[in-house]
C-alpha cells in the first residue's frame, strides 16, 4: 500500500521545516537578517525534553537543523567535525539560484542503517514434514532447527526459492525500503551500513525520499530564493505544471490556487499545460520527421528523470529520445521572451526539475524550481487559506491534453492525437511506462528492436506526473482531479489551442 497522501509525521516534519524557512524569509530584516531564529526553529518543531519520533530529543533537534539548511539551498555539515549550523547562510540570502548538486541527500544520523535485501523465517514456521525450502535451496543455505528452519545469511544468494516454495508464507524477503523503490539501483551503503546515494547514477526521481521510513533522505530546496526575490520587488512569475489540480484540498479550486499564489506575491500564474501543447506540436512534428527514416522510435522527454535514466542506462539509444523542450521550459522560454528581466519559478511535483533547471540549456529560462509540498509551506508562513479567497484565472488556458500530461499515458495520448491532425494516415502504437523498474523493461524491449516505430512514454513516478514526489494527495484521487480538470478546457488538443500557435 502507498503511504502516499497520508498525512504521517514525516509530513508534519517536513512541512513544519518548509514553514519555517518561509516564515523567516518573509519576515527577516532585509538589511541585517538575524539567523539565530533558525536555532529556535527546531525547538518549535521539537519541544520539550521528551522525545518525539527517535531515542533522543537532541538527535531530533540535530536532523531538524540539517533539513532547516537543505530547505535553504545549503549544503549538509560533515559530522565529524565543527561547523556552525549558520554558515552560509548570509550567502544564500539572495534572489539568485544557489542550488547546487548534490540534490537528493541522506542525513547520515538519521538513517537507521536498515538491513539490506535478505530473507527471512517468521514466527509462521511450523518446522513442517515436507520442509520444501531445505530442498529447493540451491546452496544449502536453509536448515530445520529446533523451533523453525534457519537461513544461513553468508551462503544465501536470494534467489528466493525458498520463500516460494514454503506452503505457510513463513520466509519473506525484506529489504531498505529507498534502496527497494530505486529503479535506478542508486542506493548504496557507507562504512557504517548507512544508506548512501550513488549520484552518479542518481537521476532525482525522489523515490527514495517518499520511501524511507525514517525521513532520512531529502533534497534541497529554493524558497529562501524565491521568497527574496519577491521581497526585492522583482516580477516573479509563477508557471504551474498541470499535477496541480487537487494538491491543496477539495476546496481549493484551480481559481482559488491561483489566487492564493498571487498572495504570496507572485506577479502573474501561468498554466505549464500550455508549455505542454507547445511541446506536443514540436514532438509530433519529429515524430512525423524522423520516425522510422532516422530513429527506430521515439521516446517523450517530459520527464527528466526518465530522460536521464534512459540516457545512462542505454546511451546507444540516445539519439532517440526526443530534442523538443519539456513544458516547463517551453513554458519559462515563453515568459522570458515577452518579460526578460522576470523571473520565472516552476511550481510542480517533481524534483527532477531542479536538476533540469540546472541544465545550460535551461538555466536561462527557469530561475527556480519549487514543488506543491514546499508551496504549502509558503501558504502556512503567509497564512493563506485558500479556501476563503477569490476564484482568479489563468491568462490564457492549456488544451485538455496538455493538462492530461499529469498522468501516465497523457503525454503519448497528446501527441498521437496531434499526428493525427497533422497526417491523418499515420498509424502511431504506443508504449508507455510509469516507473523506473518499467522503464528499464521497455528500454531492453527498444534495444532488442521490439519497438520500432513506436512512441515511448517514460515516466518515473507511479501515476505518471500525479505521483511524483513533491505531490500532497493519493495518486488515484490525483489523477481523477486532473482529467476532470483536463475535460473543462475549451480546446481539446494541442493543435486547437490558439495560445500555443505564436510559440512554435
């Protein structure tokens, strides 16, 4: 079952620091900030002496002030030796992008050390007759001893026979939840068994973050940035992708959100959908272009993390996935031809945008990148209630399959739909994948030649866009808010949509 949704303490936590970090960015002197606020900080989030979630009270305190500086763009401390919990911040107090890699981080004290993938025999054993898993055992790794069978750990080699073939479902196979939700296999271990992330092959998909138990993962964010650059009178557009329908609560209707934004201080909210009809029409065109004459297929490049990950795992296939922007800098590059000096922050429910963000392609366009979950705390810090404001409107709409690219299937369903108007003639079979693990499955299909002339749709989160990780709603309520949404637009497909014409 996904956790996903739920309000738990590791969402209080994580809401509570985006809080605080907000609330000070809002209210700080410009001129001479005072940073101890952020030392009482974590005696807000933490009171008292007893501890809440861990076996000490100062542990907590401790973690609490590592995430208060990734929420700042700042890197983590080293824990083996001294530096103060402040340093830097003065220079992150900017309107400028800080971020910097590494951007998903495990806080080493916070992570429990969890066992890495084994089996083991529950209390379900009943030391049976037939003990089938002794047999099936092709190292002899499984014994019967007096009260259970035992799995001898240094001659087990997890092929898993075992825990099938026990007729009680006495054996199961366990494992560290981020490592297991990684499709990119980049969870490793330090000296000490700690989970470790591998940022070589680290594609910011965020599993980890929403999986781990114990809230020890987590990536750095830009509210202080964004913040400041409201303060500082620039005009901060906000461009906010299509998943946005829903996150905030039943009562807070897409005009409500809107305006809520607007209260925070942002000058003008753009709907991200249009970015994504514009991006529709350019990969249907090179669909039309290119497929089969250059590319065997051609795969989406929506969602950065999938791109990335296809990219490093079978870079033979590279010149496959599509050229075209995604929505979100088809979006900013929009903006920033109309508006130069404006600066645009992408609002969305992923964290792979802020690598893409990152991008010297995409620098120049997107200033910032923040996520729902770190939008929420800006309303919590601004004491916005959505639900009492004013219905506001974007100023020019998406089609209803630009925003249906929230889902799994939305972005391919798009473009299709968009061949179809330009070459009614042309058969187009699709291929879609919403995981990394499904991901890697139908890139070994492309690479054994099973997929020509298809378009492939990647997407790294289950659900498509709706479950990523910067995301405040369970997925299949996600996913129905936005195709209602979707089916409201005026214009059905990308090509219909009259904004999107003088941006190709």
């Amino acid at each position: 079952m996904s956790t996903r949704g739920l309000f738990t303490p590791i969402t209080k936590v994580r809401r509570q620091v985006f809080t605080e970090v907000a609330t000070h960015a809002y209210e700080r002197d410009l001129a001479t900030p005072d940073y101890s606020y952020f030392y009482e900080s974590s005696y807000r989030i933490i009171p008292g002496e007893v501890a809440h979630y861990r076996d000490s009270v100062f542990k907590e305190r401790a973690i609490i002030r590592e995430r208060i500086r990734l929420a700042m763009s700042l890197p983590l401390r080293p824990a083996d030796t001294h530096k103060s919990f402040t340093e830097g911040m003065s220079d992150v107090a900017v309107a400028e992008k800080c971020l910097d890699t590494p951007l998903v981080n495990v806080i080493p004290f916070a992570c429990e050390a969890c066992p890495t993938d084994h089996f083991k025999v529950t209390d379900n054993c009943r030391k049976c007759l037939a003990h089938p898993c002794t047999s099936v055992c092709p190292v002899k790794a499984v014994s019967i001893g007096k009260t259970r069978a035992i799995i001898d750990q240094d001659k087990c080699i997890k092929c898993g026979r075992c825990e099938q073939a026990c007729p009680y479902h006495a054996i199961v196979r366990t494992g560290r939840p981020c490592a297991e939700s990684c499709g990119a296999a980049a969870i490793d271990s330090d000296e000490l068994g700690r989970a470790k992330i591998n940022q070589d092959k680290c594609v910011a998909c965020g599993m980890c973050i929403v999986s781990c138990p114990f809230a020890a993962i987590t990536d750095k964010s830009e509210i202080y940035q964004v913040v400041t650059a409201i303060r500082l009178g620039y005009k901060v557009h906000a461009a906010l992708a299509p998943a946005f329908v829903g996150q905030f609560g039943p009562l807070a209707t897409p005009g409500k959100i809107i305006a809520g934004l607007k209260a925070l201080g942002f000058s003008d909210v753009i709907e991200v959908g249009v970015g994504a009809d514009i991006g529709t029409v350019m990969e249907a065109e090179e669909y039309l272009e290119k497929v089969p004459r250059e590319h065997d297929f051609l795969g989406t490049s929506c969602c950065p993390a999938w791109e990335s990950f296809a990219r490093q795992t079978q870079p033979t296939l590279s010149a496959c996935i599509s050229a075209s922007s995604t929505p979100m800098k088809a979006t900013a590059h929009a903006l920033k031809g109309q508006e130069p000096a404006s600066v645009v922050v992408f609002i969305g429910p992923c964290i792979a945008k802020k690598l893409e963000a990152l991008e010297p392609e995409v620098r120049p366009f997107v200033d910032f990148v923040l996520t729902f979950e770190e939008l929420m705390g800006m309303f919590s810090a601004k004491n916005v209630d959505l639900a009492g404001l004013e219905e506001d409107q974007f100023r020019a709409s998406a089609s209803r399959d630009g925003r249906g690219y929230a889902v799994a299937g939305g972005v391919a369903n798009a473009i299709k739909n968009c061949i179809a108007e330009l070459d009614p003639e042309r058969d187009v079979p699709i291929m879609k994948a919403d995981s990394l693990f499904e991901c890697k499955k139908m890139l070994s299909l492309a690479k054994a030649g099973k997929t020509s002339g298809y378009l492939l749709e990647g997407m790294a989160c289950p659900g498509g866009c709706v479950g990523g990780p910067g995301t405040l709603m369970p997925i299949p309520r996600a996913g129905a808010a936005v195709n209602a949404f979707a089916n409201d637009s005026q214009f059905k497909t990308s090509l219909a949509n009259e904004a999107v014409l003088p941006e190709r």
